[in-house]
C-alpha cells in the first residue's frame, strides 16, 4: 500500500515508499542517525563510482571507434587522391610521345651509334610536337617518335627555342591528341604537379609526384616543381591533378640578358618546365622555320651581387644594344618597360624572359635626371676582349701606384715605370684599382688612351695604346707592398684553420699565412679535392711556402663522397669562400679555382658559374667539360685560365679542345707542359703557378 505524507509535513520531505515495514525500518535508521531521504543520494554516488571505474574501458571504446573511423577515413582519402592522380596523367598520357634520336657530329662512325630517349607532348592535331632540345645534343640525323598507340613515325626537326631549351618536331599525321592548357593565372605554389614522361616501354607513360614549389623562376621562365625531373622526363609535360598541362619539362639554361649570372646552380632535387601556355603562345614561330634566341643587352652592373640596390650600369660592351641605345656607366636602372627597378635581379627578371629582337624601354637616373631609351636586344654579343695598360698596382697605396711595368706591354711601351701614381685615364679620375677597371672596362685593345700619372712631384700624360692580356707567365715580381708581416697581428687564427659550416656534410680547411696582419686582403686559392687522396696536412705543406710568397690563402674543400663531386656541393664551396672572406677579408681580383684531374674539371665548372666572385681557374691534367656551357666574357667579370698537361697525357685532345673553346670566346689563357707521366706540379711549378696568380690584378 501506499501511504502519503501528512500535508502539514515539510514541503521538502521526499514521499516515504514501501509498506509498513519499511517505514519501521527507516524509523529504525532515523534512531540510529541515517536521514531515509539520503538513499537516492547514495544510489547516485554508487552510480557515479560504477561509471568512473568503467571510463578507462570507455575511453578505450572510444580511441578505438575514433581510429578505426580515422583510418577508413583516411585510406578512402589516400585512395581518392590516388586516384585522382592516376586519372589525371591517364588523360594526358595520350599526348605523350616518346623521341629517339641517332647519329650526329659526336657519334663517328654511325654503325656505333645509339639511340637516345627523351619524351615530346603534342601541341597541334596536325602532327606538331615540342619536346626538350636536351635530346638533340650533337645535331642527330634521324629523330622518330612513338606515338602514344605504337606508331612510329619520323620526325623533322623545324626549329628551336634557344632561351628555353625546347625544340619543335614535324609527323606526318592528323587528328593527334592535345591536352587542354592549366591557366598559367591559377598555377599555385603547393598544388599537385604530376611529371610525365615516355622514355620506356609499354602503354602508359611514367610518372612522378610533385608539388610546384615556385612560379617565375630562372629569370621569368620556367615554373619550378620537386617532382622528379630527369633526362626520362625530359619533353613530357608537368600535370596538374585535373589533368591539365602546367608547363613541358627542359633543362634551361640560366644564363640570360646578356648580363653576368653570378654563380647560380641548379638546386638539389628540383626541376624545371616552361609555361604551358608559353609553349602555345610561340610553337606558330617555330613553325615558320624561326630559332628563337635570348634577347642580349650588353652591359654589366657595378655590383655583382644582383640582390644589392641600386641597379647602376658599371660598362656597357661595345657595339652592343646598350651602347647604341646612348645607355653608359654610372647610369642607375629606374624601370623596365614602365615596371619598376631597383636591384640588378628585378632587371634580370625582367629580361630573362625577352628575345632578340624585342624591343623594351628602359629608364635611368643620370646625375639626377630621368631618361628613356629604346634598346632592341640582339641574339649576339662581339666577344668582349680584355684591353690592358699592362702594369701590377701597388696594395699597400689607396691611390694607384705602378708597381710593375710588364716587359713589352702597353704602359712600357709608353714609358711608364714602377712608382708611377696614376691620376686619371681618359677623363675619368683615378683614386682606386676598382676606379682604373671601370675606367679601362669600356675600352678595347688598339684604343689610344690618355694616361695622366704624377711622378717625382710632377704631373704628366701620355698617349698609351691599349694592348692585349698577357698570357705569359711572369718572372720574378717586386714585393707587392713594403712591410709585410711588420703590422700589429689581428685577432684571428692564423695558419691551419678549420672550417665549418653546420649545416653542410662537406669539410673545409684554410690556410692563413702566419704574417697577415690584416692592412691588405689576401687573394684565395679554393682547392676543390675529392674525399679520398691526400690528407689536408700534405696539402696545405704543399702550398704553404707559395701562399707566404705570394699573398694567398689556400682553402681545402673536400667532397663529400670518395671520389665524386656533385653539381649541389658547389653551393658548400660558394658558402665556405664567404666565410672565410667575410673573416678575413679577400681580394676578389685574385680569387681562384685550383683542382687537380677530374676536381680540376669541378673546378672549372666553379669559376665560369662564379665568375665575377672568382678570377682565375688554374688546373692540372683537366680538361674544360664538353656539354658545359661557357658564357661569354663580360667587362666587370674578368676570368683568366690557366692549364698544365703532361707532354704525354692521355686527354691531351680533350684538354686542347677546351682550351680553344676559351681562346676562341676571348678568355684568356695560359698553358704549362709538364714532364712526361706527370700529374701534380712541383715545388718550382708552383711557385710560377703563384707568381701568375699574385699578377691576376694587373690592369
């Protein structure tokens, strides 16, 4: 039965429940101190205890239920973005064609010949394709390509895009596939790029994964991916996820403008592809039979660090666009084109992308006034020739001060000897080394040139006609300044130094001669040697006398595999020569590339990739690389060679070939035969190696 409480109980007191005995029982406890209106109270605790103990299961259930939604979550994401992927490269795969070509000028006997494979795309119906020119090295006879259904076809070759390395072929065929283009608008840094390429056989194209990591790179013409890129690929074209056509994949070539490149590599694991829409915009040139070629200036800037403001002419060549345009040194670069210019990159920029034969409109300051001028670029420059008064400067004067005259060169023809105090040159007046090389940068040899000099307190001038860079070695040179190693010590190590930079594997040492008290840089000698050989000690002891003799510091990079140099170390070389530059101080007219062997021709990569930074390239027993491209000289940029080959050396035609690709592009360059069976210098030849390299600040 069920009674309820009296109406004048406490509005508060829960309803008693239960019959009779029950309420006996709960006056029982109300005797002993327990309130009947507390059960529900403990019934909840009990439940709230039961629940805690059971969350770790709970919380397990929960982990699991969430990982397992995870995870079929995620592998329905992966398996949608792969197949987003596949699909996209399935939709281009049909414009995809293979290239072989055989034969050429470097196959000899064509029964030896082999093909080689690269890649091409499609770009009209009618039988047109583009593909890199990376293939065509060495001018093949025959090209065939494979279309994407078997057929094989040959091929002619029309024309040829020099700026951006893509080569446009002809088949005889109708109806190909072309790919739709990706807006170069909506091309995004982070977005899904797709390299494609059909090198091998069977019936669907290779393919790598990317993103594209830059847009407008190597001076406004190429879209940068981390996909790889390869010879394999070369010719295809980079994908975006909807299957559309980013850009073709090439190997472009950095140089551009006519202006000094300033030693940039290719990075570690990037590539490289043309805008798609590029392609499309310049095939129909192609197509009528015209090579395309980058569009040249002529003119060096002051500074050859193209990221430092301002952007000031420091010589134009002659007979170039610039000089005829009426452009001259000290103007300083306000805009291209009505775009703006403040740093030597952003004209480079805006350059790079230009042919011969566009025309633009460039902008200076001139003392102050504003100007504009027409310049239409040209595809060649005249090869710039070095003039020379054929004198060493003094180092230990601000003013330049003669310090030897060169036996039967211009200066001693006109009379001048060591002590002579150079004032002016033409009307530019003199105060610094760096004054009288751009004074003498716009010149040529056979001009005639005012030299004003004081001498014994009187000031006179003489007609001197400029002359040629000696390519002798010198003899026997007067010290370059008086006092050395009398000078108070810098608070520097001196003699073997250890160099490193965190994070590089590579290693570095330099040689700092114990007498350099820091009033003059030194010149650099970089000995780029291989891990294996000899220990950095038995180099060092090797160079270490030449170095106290001829004001050098020598420092040791060693690769980082055994016996191998790869193009991406140079970036460690770059940043150990900075180093060691910035601590001790370097004169950049004396900074050299030394190697020996196959480091001599990692060496001579280095210099002509620096030049402007590096002076000279000295090496033994290498030859110039033969697909290495070599820029043209520059008159801010002066690069000298010079090479020593035994009289029996087995590379002796490779080595002479190189040689002549220098001499015939005006740089000059001087030779040492050696003994027969000969692979390094000796003491004396050293010691000539260091005289010719304490004269690289002749002017």
């Amino acid at each position: 039965m069920i009674e309820r409480t009296s109406p004048r109980s406490n509005s508060s007191t829960l309803p008693a429940i239960g019959n009779t005995e029950t309420r006996r029982h709960g006056e029982g406890m109300r005797k002993e101190g327990c309130n009947v209106n507390n059960v529900p109270v403990i019934r909840i605790a009990i439940l709230l205890a039961f629940f805690v103990l059971q969350l770790p299961f709970l919380s397990l259930c929960l982990r699991v239920s969430v990982f397992r939604i995870g995870a079929a979550y995620g592998n329905d994401l992966a398996a949608q973005e792969g197949a987003a992927l596949r699909a996209a490269a399935r939709r281009v795969s049909p414009a995809v064609v293979r290239i072989e070509t055989l034969g050429g000028a470097d196959e000899g006997d064509a029964s030896q010949a082999s093909a080689t494979r690269s890649s091409g795309v499609v770009v009209d119906a009618d039988g047109w394709i583009v593909a890199s020119s990376a293939a065509f090295a060495g001018d093949p006879k025959t090209v065939l390509v494979t279309l994407a259904d078997g057929k094989r076809l040959a091929a002619r070759r029309v024309a040829t895009d020099e700026s951006r390395q893509i080569v446009l072929l002809k088949v005889d065929a109708t109806k190909l596939p072309v790919p739709e283009a990706a807006p170069r608008g909506k091309i995004a840094v982070g977005q899904w790029a797709i390299a494609l390429g059909r090198t091998f056989d069977g019936a669907d194209a290779s393919m790598s994964v990317g993103v594209v990591s830059a847009v407008d790179r190597l001076w406004n013409r190429a879209i940068q991916t981390d996909a790889k890129i390869s010879p394999q690929n070369y010719g295809g074209p980079l994908v975006d996820v909807r299957g559309r056509v980013i850009g073709l994949i090439t190997e472009i070539p950095l140089d551009g403008a006519g202006m000094s490149e300033g030693g940039q590599w290719y990075d570690a694991g990037i590539g490289f592809a043309v805008p798609w829409d590029h392609v499309v915009a310049v095939w129909p040139r192609l197509a009528k039979g015209e090579n395309l070629k980058p569009g040249r200036l002529g003119i060096s800037l002051q500074n050859a660090d193209l990221f430092s403001k301002p952007a000031v002419i420091g010589a134009t060549q002659a007979a170039s666009p610039a000089r005829k345009a009426g452009l001259k040194a000290g103007d300083r670069i306000t805009a291209i084109d009505g775009e703006p210019v403040e740093r030597g990159a952003q004209l480079k920029q805006q350059l790079g992308g230009q042919y011969a034969g566009d025309r633009v409109r460039i902008t200076v300051d001139r003392e102050g006034a504003a100007s504009e001028h027409e310049v239409e670029l040209v595809a060649e420059l005249p090869a710039y020739v070095r003039p020379s008064l054929g004198l060493l400067p003094r180092r230990d004067a601000a003013d330049v001060v003669v310090r030897h005259v060169l036996a039967g060169g211009a200066a001693d023809t006109a009379g001048m000897t060591a002590g002579d105090k150079i004032v002016k040159l033409g009307e530019a007046e003199i105060h610094s080394r760096q004054d009288a090389a751009a004074a003498l940068a716009e010149r040529a040899p056979g001009e005639t040139i005012a030299v004003t000099f004081e001498r014994g307190g009187a000031t006179q001038t003489v007609d001197v006609v400029l002359g040629r860079v000696d390519e002798a070695i010198p003899g026997a040179l007067p010290p370059a300044r008086v006092g050395l190693g009398d000078g108070e010590k810098p608070e520097l190590a001196l003699g073997v130094v250890p160099i490193k930079l965190p994070e590089f594997a590579e290693s570095a040492v330099a040689y700092v001669p114990e007498k350099f008290e820091g009033r003059a840089p030194l010149g650099l000698v970089v000995w780029t040697k291989a891990a294996s050989g000899e220990q950095n000690d038995k180099l060092i002891e090797r160079w270490k006398a030449v170095c106290d003799d001829s004001e050098l510091m020598l420092l040791v990079v060693r690769s980082r595999q055994q016996a191998v140099w790869e193009p991406a170390e140079a970036e460690f070389v770059r940043r150990a020569m900075e180093h060691v530059a910035e601590k001790y101080g370097v004169d950049r007219s004396r900074v050299a590339c030394f190697g020996e062997g196959t480091d001599g021709a990692f060496a001579l990569r280095l210099a002509l990739a620096m030049r402007g930074r590096v002076a000279a390239a000295a090496v033994v027993e290498a030859a110039l690389p033969a697909n290495l491209d070599v820029p043209a000289t520059e008159p801010l940029a002066p690069l000298a060679f010079y090479s020593a080959a035994a009289s029996d050396s087995r590379q002796a035609r490779k080595i002479d070939a190189g040689l002549t690709r220098l001499r015939t592009l005006e740089y000059p360059v001087s030779t040492k035969t050696l003994p027969a069976a000969t692979t390094t210098l000796s003491a004396d030849d050293l010691f000539e190696l260091g005289r010719w390299l304490d004269a690289l600040d002749r002017l």
